[in-house]
C-alpha cells in the first residue's frame, strides 16, 4: 500500500511528520529547501480552522500571483479578505515585506557618496517602487554629497502628495546638510514628471539659494526604472 509521505492539507502542523515541518525543515535544510509559502508559513505561525499555516500561506500567495514583488504591493484590506488572516497576521505580512524594501535600500548606507541620480534610484527604488501611494522622501547630504540621512516627508494619494518646504529646510539646517536630494514615486508606473512635481521642484530650489543650500535632483520612481529631473535638465 503506498502512503504519501505529504502531510494531510488540513492536519495541524504540530502533527506532521518531523522532516516536513516548516520550521524543523529549515533548521535541518536551511532556507532555502523552503518553498516561499513555506517562508510564510512560519511568519504566520497559525492557520484557522481547518486550513493549517501552510495552506493559508498558499492561499496568500495565489493572492499574489505567487510572486514576491506583487506580494509587497497587497494592503491589509485585500490580505484581510481571506479567511484566516486578521490584523495580526496582516501586519506581520507587511512588516516583513518592509524589511525586505529596507535591507535592498541598505545596499547604500550613511557617509556613501550620490554621484547620479542612477545612485539615488538604487537606494529609492526598493522602498517605494511598489507602494500604491504616493510618498515624498528626502535624503539630506553634506557639501561632499555624502549622506547624512533621509525622511520620508510625507504619504499621499493615487496621484499626489503634499510637501511642507519649512519640515525640510528646519531638518536640513539641524543637521548641517548642504543640498538635498528629493525623491517620490509614481504608483500609476509612469515615469513622467507631473506639472506639479515640477512646480515644487522649483519651489524648493529657489528656497534653498535663501539658505545657501542646493538641491542635488528629484527622482521619480516607479516599477519601470526611475527619472532624473536633473538628468533631464530640469532643474537648471
């Protein structure tokens, strides 16, 4: 008689066999012997009723086209769709696709050098590239444009996001930066600068001669690559 060494899709997880556990299977293989459902599977602990962790997993990754990127780009109201997955687990999904943004982002630390805007757009990207909102970031640097460090200014809408140029400069004179390097995305893909993004652009570019500070570029990213107003000659 054959016996399927798989574990039965609605046996709790605490009852399979040692070698298929998720967790057992990660110590004993490593991560990578992991499917990423199996990933998900121990983030989320639990399943419900009679769906086990695993099975919830997979069903948050069919969600997703069992792909990664459009995993990071779900909210907590399409993950609170499927039955099982409350705020807790909802949060804990995104926690953790935020993690990921962040540790890519950290491929640029503080004290590294911007030399281009292809610069900026590798430490932006990661972190906003695949978000459904609009956010404005600013990266503060000294006279060698070296990083100080950056802020996220503010979150907006489908199509736009509101920037205070007092919360920037007040920031950038307490720490000493020289130019400022502006950042936002553009979750419609397109690549484009708006009138508006160029508007502020401008703003804040003649409010930084009255404090002897420059503005380095502003780049628009999104899932396609990014734009340098500066590249573009945008900003003479």
């Amino acid at each position: 008689m054959f016996v399927s060494s798989q574990p039965v899709p609605h046996l709790a997880i605490r009852n399979w066999p040692e070698s298929e556990k998720p967790r057992e299977k990660f110590m004993s293989k490593g991560p990578h012997a992991l499917s990423d459902a199996e990933l998900l599977a121990i983030l989320l602990h639990t399943g419900h009723q009679r769906k086990s962790a695993l099975d919830l997993a997979r069903e948050i990754m069919q969600l997703a086209n069992n792909n990664l990127l459009e995993l990071g780009k779900i909210n907590f109201r399409k993950l609170q769709k499927l039955r099982g997955v409350g705020h807790a687990k909802a949060v804990t999904i995104m926690a953790a696709m935020e993690l990921a943004r962040r540790r890519q982002a950290g491929s640029i630390d503080k004290k590294t050098v911007i030399r281009c805007g292809s610069d900026a757009a590798l430490f932006f990207k990661p972190l906003l590239a695949d978000l459904c909102f609009e956010t404005f970031y600013v990266m503060f640097l000294n006279h060698a444009n070296k990083v100080l460090h950056y802020r996220c200014l503010s979150n907006g809408g489908m199509s736009g996001t509101v920037v205070d140029a007092k919360i920037i400069f007040r920031e950038a004179l307490e720490s000493d930066a020289s130019k400022l390097l502006l950042c936002h995305n553009h979750p419609s893909g397109s690549l484009r600068p708006s009138s508006a993004d160029i508007r502020i652009t401008q703003k804040l570019k003649e409010a930084g001669h009255l404090f002897d500070m420059e503005i380095l570029d502003h780049i628009i990213v999104a899932e396609t690559g990014y734009y340098s107003l500066a590249e573009e000659g945008l900003l003479k």
